[in-house]
C-alpha cells in the first residue's frame, strides 16, 4: 500500500472507531454539546484535511464549492468535527473561517456560518463511509438526505442520489489529504 492509501485508511478507522464508541450513549440535541472534537490522528492540530476527487484530472474541494481547488490554498482545508447532529457522523469546519461549516442543500453546498436551527445542523453534517469506488478512500453521505451523497457534478460540489453507473461513484468519492502529505515551502 502507499503512504496516502495507509493514511487514509487510518482516517476512516479512526472515524468508525470514534463513531462506535458513541454508539451506546444516547445522544440528545445540547447547544452546550456542539463543542467541536477532533476525529483526526494524534493532535487537535493534525485534524486538517483536504479532500481530492477520486479522478485525477479534477482538483481538491475548493472554499468556493467547487472541484477545482488547490491543496495549496489553506481556503481548502478543513477541520473534521464530531457531528453536529446525529450518531456515526462528522461535520466539515473551514479551517479559516472559524464557525462556518459546509452545509448541503438543493443549491449545492455552501460553507456558511453555524446556526443552531435544525435544518442547519442536518445538513452540516454528513454519513462518513468507505469509497464508493474505492473502500480505501471516502465518500460522504448527507446527513439530511441519507440517500444522497456528496459528489463533484460539473465543476460543482453537491449532494445527490446514487446512480448506477460508474462516473457518479467516482464523482462521490474522494482522497483525504492532510497537510503533512506535501510540503507547502
């Protein structure tokens, strides 16, 4: 396995670890408990990742919700966060912009700032499971729409049903990079 591969998949096992072990607990809705934990490695500040498509010729998920982003561009980056709502779930904070999480909705996905509604919550928060194309990496499933995964469409990012071909599973699948995989000198 290479290096990326082996991070990876350290991330999602890290991630159903965590997730598993809330299972018991029964989890109510307390602003007080929205208090963001880290999903990712050893520190708070190794919790950074980018997310790559799965198909090369697209870039990283951009601040802008599109495909076309640089690793480069610390606009790119993001905090993985316990779910703002719901068991087994994470939640997408801008590593610059401190309180503002992606959200998913019918106009595609947005990083906006947090807001305590409900509607907010749901869908600021999203299903970690393995590749779809490939279990060695992510894909993304709406928190909202449970049958609805994020995915690049035309240049955009956004959360749609699954298809049953083979470019929607690449498009809903996706690289996680962490900055200690390049160096940014």
């Amino acid at each position: 396995m290479h290096h990326r591969e082996l991070i990876t998949l350290f991330f999602l096992l890290i991630i159903c670890s965590f997730c598993n072990s809330n299972e018991e607990e029964k989890e109510e809705y307390d602003i007080d408990s929205i208090e963001s934990s880290s999903l990712l490695l050893e520190k708070k500040k190794d919790s950074l990742i980018a997310l790559k498509t799965y198909q090369p010729k697209y870039g990283y998920w951009s601040a802008e919700g599109r495909n076309n982003g640089k690793f480069e561009d610390k606009r790119n980056w993001y905090y993985v966060r316990k779910g703002l709502i719901g068991d087994n779930t994470i939640s997408l904070e801008s590593s610059i912009q401190k309180g503002y999480y992606w959200r998913v909705n019918k106009s595609g996905a947005k990083l906006e700032k947090l807001e305590y509604s409900d509607l907010f919550l749901r869908e600021a928060t999203f299903i970690p499971t393995p590749g779809i194309a490939d279990y060695l990496l992510l894909s993304l499933r709406s928190f909202a729409n449970p049958k609805a995964y994020i995915r690049h469409y035309r240049g955009k990012i956004i959360a749609s049903g699954r298809k049953i071909f083979d470019d929607f599973n690449k498009d809903a699948t996706w690289k996680v990079v962490t900055p200690t995989d390049f160096s940014l000198d």
